[in-house]
C-alpha cells in the first residue's frame, strides 16, 4: 500500500462494517495466505474490485477478479503507529 502504508504500519480496523469505495480493507485475497491490506474500488456482481495503490507491485483484481463480498474482512479506520492519521481516499 505503498505511499500510503508502510511495511510496519499498526492500523485500527472495524470488523464487519460495510466497506465504501476508495476505503482501506483488510481482505483475504483468493489463493494467497493471509489477510491483505487493499483499497476498495466498486462492487461488482461477483463481491467487491480491489485495487493497490502501488501499481507496480503487490496484488489486486487486475490479476485475481473480483473478491467475494465475505472476503472483505474489515475496514481501516485510520494509523495508529507511527504517523497517526486518518486513511483518506486517493
């Protein structure tokens, strides 16, 4: 999530709320372990298009498709550790 987060970066994330495009999400990307931290794009009618806000690394629906709905796991509520901030959209 280059420039946005860093590697390191503790986050406060709501579990369960409903995710608005241009968010921050914690998402369970398909095939991979482990949870992602991805910026929401739109709905889709197979879930949810997420996307990196590095283009030219990482994981998103450019190379996946679409994530389930439930896949979606939280949102980022803002940056807790180091630079305290809210996570504003691009």
């Amino acid at each position: 999530m280059d420039p946005t987060l860093q590697d390191g970066d503790r986050l406060l994330i709501r579990y369960g709320a409903v995710p608005r495009p241009g968010r921050v999400v914690v998402v369970k990307l398909p095939d991979r372990p482990g949870l992602s931290v991805k910026r929401i794009g739109w709905p889709d009618s197979d879930g949810w298009w997420i996307e990196r806000d590095n283009p030219t690394e990482g994981v998103d629906s450019w190379q996946t498709g679409p994530v389930p709905s439930d896949a979606v796991v939280a949102i980022a509520l803002c940056r807790v550790w180091p630079r305290p901030r809210l996570l504003t959209r691009r």
